[in-house]
C-alpha cells in the first residue's frame, strides 16, 4: 500500500469512522429505546388495573400521555449525549459549552416557572386522574366538556361551543360532574 493510501486509510479509520459509529449506536439506540417505552405504554394501557365502566380507555390514555413524556425524555437525552460525543471527536472543546450550559439553564429555570409549574401540574392531574377526555367539568367559571389532555394544557368546550384552553398550573379548583 502507498504512502498516500495508507494517509487516506487512517484518516478514515479515525474521527469518520468514529463519528459514524457514534451516529449508528445512537440510531439503534433511539429504536430501541422508543420500542421499549411502546412496548411497556402498551403493556400497561391494556390492563385493567382499577375495574369499572370506562376506567380501561383512560388508563389507557394516561399510559400514552406518560409514554410521550418518557420518550421525549429519554430522545432528548441520548441526543445530547451523541452529539457532544460527535462534537468532540473533531477536537471541540465542551467544557466552556457545559459550563454556559448550565448557567444558561439557571436563567431559563427562572424565566421558564410557569412552564414548568404547568408541566408539573399536567403530571400530577394525569397521575391523580382528577378528569379525563369526555368528563364534565366546572373549572373556576368555565363549565363544560374536557376534551383534549396534555401536560400543559387542558381545552374544555362550554355549552357555548367556546374551545378553551386552561394552563394546567393554573387550575386551582375542579369540580367533576362524571365521576362518581
């Protein structure tokens, strides 16, 4: 093998051949990952932990709802992680970006609480089952039907036909008429 061959061959068995070994393990790592939460949202939507009418399709609707969180959670994570693995592999220095990093996300922790305040109510409204999609509703002086949940915001359609859209960090009081 020439001189130029031999260059050309531990180029590409260095920083290229790590960076796509880096990207092909992430992939097979996101496929699996998210097979897995599927796997187990599935699993437990399907059972019927609490019996009673109805109980099985909101079960069922609080295990995706989880899932999608748990996905999101777990993407954004490995993410993150191979790409400051790429990063570094052409020479990158990270530590003033982890640094910036995190003073960059005390600022946005202050700046994001209700944000999170509405995050952390959606969890707690979805763990607690408090309402579900179809229930009728009475929160603060809006009355009607739930129907759609997410971790942030919940939207009731009144008898008026009017859609609104409730930031779940500020619902304090509610009042639902479906449960018994």
């Amino acid at each position: 093998m020439s001189d130029r061959t031999q260059a050309i061959f531990d180029w590409f068995t260095g920083a290229p051949l790590r960076v796509l070994s880096i990207s092909v393990i992430a992939l097979l790592s996101h496929f699996l990952g998210n097979r897995a939460i599927d796997r187990a949202v599935a699993k437990i939507a399907s059972v019927d932990l609490k019996p009673g009418p109805g109980v099985i399709a909101r079960q069922a609707e609080r295990a995706r709802t989880i899932g999608t969180v748990l996905a999101s959670i777990y993407n954004a994570f490995l993410w993150a992680i191979a790409t400051g693995m790429i990063l570094s592999e052409f020479g990158f220095n990270l530590g003033p970006v982890i640094a910036s990093a995190g003073i960059l996300g005390v600022a946005l922790g202050l700046g994001s609480q209700t944000l999170v305040k509405d995050f952390l109510s959606g969890i707690f409204m979805l763990a607690e089952d408090q309402y579900g999609v179809g229930d009728s509703v009475k929160v603060g002086e809006i009355e009607g039907t739930v129907e759609k949940v997410g971790l942030r915001i919940t939207t009731v359609r009144d008898s008026q036909g009017t859609l609104w859209y409730l930031r779940n960090g500020e619902i304090l009081v509610v009042g639902n008429k479906s449960k018994k």
